[in-house]
C-alpha cells in the first residue's frame, strides 16, 4: 500500500501506472491490429491509445487523469480544505476535458467522442457521487469519463462492432458466390434446354 501511495505520489509514476492499467485491458481485449498506442495525429497531438474501428475513424483514449486535486479532497480534514480542494477538483478535471477534446477530437480523423479513463474504481465511484456536474460537462463536451470496468465493457462492445463488420464483409462475400452459383445454375438450364431441343 505504502509503495503504491509512493507511485501515485508522484506524477510521472501515476501517469504511466494509469498508461499501465489501460494498456492492460486494451492488450487483453483487442488483437494488435486494431489499436495503437502514442500515435501522432495530424495536429502533432499524441493521445496515449487510438483504437481502429471498422466503419469510421478512430477512438481516442487518454489515460492522463489529474489525481493531485482527488488526493487533496480525500485529504482535507477541515471543511475550508475541504471546500477549496472540491474547487480544485471541478478546475483540474475540466482543464483536462476541454484539453482532450481540444487536441483529440478532430472533425474526420478521430471519432466526435473521446474516452478519459480513470485507473481507480474507487475514485470514478468518489467522482460519480460528488461530483455529477462534471461528468455531465464531460459528456457535453463529448469526452466520457470511464473506470476500469467501464473500459472493459467499452472494449467488449468494439469487439461486437468488429465481429459485426466481419460477417457483413463475409456475407457480402457469400452474396457474390450465391449470386455466381446462380448464374451458373441458369447457364444448366439453358444448356439442358438446348440438349433437349437437339435431341427434339
């Protein structure tokens, strides 16, 4: 516990431990095809994850959560801290919103909604009670605050989106085949037709 309040002490460390976590469910959900991690957009911008999707452009993931203002909330013991550090929350949590969808969404090369993933159950569920105005000025701004069972969730539904766009290609396919056979079957019929004529 002790070396780990030391890691999310520490910027740097927090800020790969959560790169961490979300690579983690990204490797395990999806085949290293259909993601990339500290890709460059046009606008020179390096998201930590864009992940492929079959039937548009890419979703963008940032795993960069400002934990400095919830750590000082968990921590205020009187209720002037208390009060200043909720300020800080609501502050440092739309900077990076309005960040994410400044840098990262962008009209025709990424989708028109961003993932921010929060590496803490615990801290989503502390947001998600106290703090519902910024989840709704998130999903405003089209960036969706997720924890790590939600990412999971999300990779489970690209999974089905992928699965789905394969069968469409692959009945696509089917379609031209049935439709070859078909016009096989027809050429048969108008030999067999022209057999029983000379025979005739």
């Amino acid at each position: 516990v002790t070396s780990l309040q030391s890691v999310l002490a520490n910027k740097q460390s927090r800020g790969a431990f959560g790169q961490a976590r979300m690579e983690m469910i990204i490797h395990d959900g999806l085949p290293k095809d259909c993601y990339e991690f500290q890709a460059t957009l046009t606008n020179k911008a390096r998201p930590d994850c864009i992940v492929h999707l079959p039937d548009g452009p890419p979703l963008v993931i940032d795993a960069k959560f400002p934990l400095e203002a919830v750590t000082a909330f968990r921590e205020a013991k009187s209720e002037d801290e208390r009060k200043l550090a909720i300020a800080r929350v609501r502050t440092d949590i739309a900077k990076h919103v309005g960040d994410i969808a400044a840098r990262y969404l962008i009209p025709g090369e990424t989708q028109d909604m961003a993932l921010m993933f929060v590496p803490s159950e615990s801290i989503y569920a502390e947001l998600y009670d106290g703090f519902d105005d910024i989840f709704q000025k998130a999903y405003r701004a089209k960036v969706i605050i997720v924890s790590p069972s939600l990412m999971m969730l999300a990779i489970h539904v690209i999974q089905q989106i992928r699965r789905d766009a394969r069968m469409r290609e692959a009945a696509g396919k089917i379609m031209i085949e049935v439709g070859l056979l078909v016009a096989d079957v027809v050429r048969l019929r108008d030999r067999v037709e022209n057999l029983e004529r000379h025979f005739g």
